[in-house]
C-alpha cells in the first residue's frame, strides 16, 4: 500500500509531475511517448518511471515488447481524487500544454490494440 509520504516524495519532481499529467491525460504512454514528448532523454525518463512505479503509483501492462505504463488501479481513492484536482492545474500549464502538444506530432507512435 502506498503511503502519503512516499506519494507526496514522488510528486515532488517536476519530471515525474509532467510523466504524471502526461499519463492522465492519455491513460497510458510508453517510454518513446514519454521521452519524446518531456524532450528528455531516455534514460533519464526511465528513471522517474521507476520511482513512480517503485512507488507504486504506475504500474504496467506488456504489448508484444512494448511496456505501457498507466495509473496503477490499486491506489488509494485519494490519490485518484488528487489527480482529478492535479488534472485541471495540469490543462492549464503552459508546461504541460507543451508536452501534450509535442506528444500530439510524435511520428510513428506505437499502436495498441488493447489499450
């Protein structure tokens, strides 16, 4: 179970934030979506990926050798409702506006089919 502190410790990386708004925006991303849209490199996304999933509040699913990762259902009902919140502060970020649009004109972003 994820506890207030552990969450809070995960929000409080502008990184993880966008991942985050990014993530809720879309329902789930993979790390090329990720990397393209924050402009960061790959590694360095992958990292904060791991904290939030080590965190527990991302979790994956597998598609062939693609990892989607996406809000983990397991998480308490507050966090939800935080996000909710978060959700309306992040629409109106200028970063997090950028983001959403660089991720808008990635070429060849992956296809699900079970998403």
């Amino acid at each position: 179970m994820i506890t207030e502190t552990d969450f809070f410790d995960a929000l409080d990386d502008e990184t993880r934030r966008r991942i985050l708004a990014l993530i809720w925006a879309q329902t789930e991303l993979c790390v090329c979506e990720l990397h393209f849209a924050l402009d960061q490199h790959q590694p360095k996304v992958s990292r904060h990926l791991s904290v939030l999933r080590d965190t527990g509040i991302l979790t994956i699913r597998r598609q062939g050798t693609w990892i989607y990762y996406h809000l983990n259902p397991q998480i308490p009902a507050w966090c939800f409702a935080l996000f909710a919140v978060l959700g309306g502060v992040w629409n109106a970020n200028p970063v997090c506006q950028s983001d959403r649009l660089r991720l808008q004109a990635m070429p060849n972003r992956p296809i699900r089919c079970c998403a």
